[in-house]
C-alpha cells in the first residue's frame, strides 16, 4: 500500500475546509489527538506581562515577553496614569492590577492576548498601595498594604479578592496573620500565599489562604530573610520568592516553597540582578522570570533572567525589558501560572 501525503484538504472552491456530517471514524496505526480543555486554554498562551512602576521617576509602561524562548521583552501597551507599588495576579484569559497608588483604589484589567494597555475593573475594599497578589483561574485577591494617600500611611491586613470574569469592586476575603505591605505572592489552583513585608518592621512571615473560600490567612512558615519589595510566583506545586529589600540591603536571593504543604522555605538560589529590589515575578509551569528592578539613587536595571523551577540553582540572562525599572511592588503576571493548574 502507498503512503498518501495531504499537506491540507479544503472544499471545492479551495475556501475552506471539509465538513463531516454523521457518524466519521478514522483507521490508522498511528494516533490523532484532539483539541480538548477549554477554549481558551488552547494556544496563545505563555505570556508574561509587566507593568513598570519606579525608573526612578514613575512610569507608565507595560512589556510582556514570552515565558517559553528568551528575548527582549515588546511593548504592551500602558497603564492609566504613573503609579507605582501596585500588585498583579492572572486567568488564562485576563490580568487584574490593583494595590498602586491611585487616587481611590482603582484596579484595572488588561487582556493577555492582545495589547493596548488596561481598563477599568473596579476599587478596592481599602484603598491602599503595596499589595500581594495571588489567584486561581477565576479569583484574583489581594492582601496587605499601606494607606493611600492619607499620613500617617497606616498598614493594612485587608485581603480583598475579584473575579476575573466579571468588572465591578472587590469583596471581603478576611484578614492577613498580621498588617504589612510590599509583600509577595503566589499561589497553586487550590492555595494563595503571602510572604514577607514591612510591619513597620522587615517581617519573614508567610501565611496561607484557600482561594475558593473567605476566611482570615493562617501561619505557613518563615522565608530564609526578612524583607520586603520582592516578587513571587509559582508553578502548581512550587513558589519562588525572589530578590527584596530590608533597609540598607538590597538582597538577589530566591527562596522556594512546596506550596500544599506548610514549613520554612529554603534556599534556592540567587537572581541575576545584584543590589536591586522591586524585581517582578511571572512564572509558567516550568520557567520563572525575574524582570527589572530599582534602587534608589543609582540607576534601575532592565534585566530579565529566568530559572527552572523544579530544580535549584542561580538565574541566567532572558532579556531586557523596553525600559529600566521596578515592576511595580511586583506588577507582574502571566496567563500559564501555578494558580491555573
């Protein structure tokens, strides 16, 4: 029997393809494979987004790049207005940033797969800045902060969450195990954690929440250094803390944690960026990204390095973002991260 090559099939007028009506089976000793989970899951997907804050002077722009090669990163579009110390968390579908300093506690939105920068979803519960992000694939939720703009900045431990698929303000979720901003966070599908901060002293504290349900953080274990103004990110089962601040030292260490279980988190490695904090995190199901960083007076950095999460080890170089700076408090994203599985 002769081999019969198709480099593709359409209908008679060559517009496009078959339709196959009825019962259709197909006998081969080779193998098809379907398309399957959701639509939106299928292809296109593997971005990381990273929304400028500090560079020093604020900034409004937003790079993404794509998690799986290396590369410079593209620009993305921007955001409302220059603010800084905002947190972002990331469906398949769309990305969520809240927690800056804007003027009532605004929180945008903006959509993985196209550009053109953000839009309005809805406020916060507490208007505040220097939030944690976590999510799974249909809550974005946001812990801590500090009180915007009325002095004395009191610190919150407000945790407040949205829905992804819906515009509108944050409801209720609890309370953090204790009031702290500029912390990180990451999540699996089932957990979000949040780790570090300023209290107004530097705290090593990570506490842990079940997404799908309300209720107030509880007790995780402790980081391998108290600090602040760091990024984390995940895979499903894996949380990496990387880079921070704990006046007057800027720190490229990366912890990692095993995120269904509790306990201290361990060394993992170091970043590639040296004497910045602010650095941003997004992660795939393999690979996390450490995205720019800033420490005042000198200049910020745009570098972007990567790690394989499921081993140990320093970052090597990725790229370089479009413009030098902190990604926010950590204003990084993606739409392939640990909360989605």
């Amino acid at each position: 029997m002769s081999d019969l090559k198709i480099n593709n099939i359409t209908d008679r007028s060559g517009n496009s393809g078959p339709v196959f009506a009825g019962i259709s089976t197909v006998s081969t000793n080779a193998f098809m494979v379907m398309p399957s989970g959701p639509t939106e899951h299928r292809g296109g997907r593997g971005r990381a987004v990273f929304l400028r804050g500090y560079v020093p002077g604020t900034n409004n722009t937003i790079d993404y790049v794509n998690i799986a090669t290396t590369g410079n990163a593209q620009d993305f579009g921007d955001t409302v207005g220059s603010y800084v110390q905002f947190a972002a968390a990331g469906s398949a579908t769309r990305g969520i940033v809240s927690g800056a300093n804007t003027p009532a506690g605004e929180s945008y939105y903006f959509i993985f797969s196209s550009g053109g920068g953000v839009n309005d979803f809805g406020n916060q519960t507490a208007i505040r800045r220097g939030c944690g992000a976590c999510n799974d694939s249909t809550r974005a939720v946001f812990g801590g902060g500090r009180d915007n703009p009325t002095s004395p900045y009191p610190f919150y431990n407000v945790i407040d969450f949205f829905t992804f698929s819906t515009t509108g303000d944050a409801s209720d979720f609890g309370d953090l195990t204790l009031k702290t901003r500029q912390m990180a966070g990451c999540s699996s599908p089932t957990r979000g954690l949040f780790a570090g901060g300023y209290d107004p002293s530097y705290t090593n504290i990570i506490g842990f929440i079940t997404i799908q349900s309300t209720g107030d953080a509880q007790d995780f274990g402790d980081l391998t250094i108290a600090r602040s103004s760091f990024g984390g990110g995940s895979n499903a089962t894996r949380g990496l803390f990387a880079s921070g601040f704990a006046n007057p030292t800027n720190y490229n260490v990366i912890d990692y944690i095993t995120i269904a279980t509790t306990g201290n988190a361990t060394d993992f490695g170091d970043t590639l960026q040296t004497g910045v904090h602010n650095t941003g995190t997004a992660c795939s199901q393999t690979r996390a990204l450490f995205a720019g960083g800033y420490v005042s007076p000198t200049p910020s950095t745009n570098i972007i390095s990567f790690a394989t999460i499921a081993t140990t080890g320093n970052a090597t170089d990725f790229g370089d973002l479009t413009v030098a700076g902190s990604v926010g408090n950590d204003g990084a994203a993606s739409d392939i991260n640990g909360g989605l599985g």
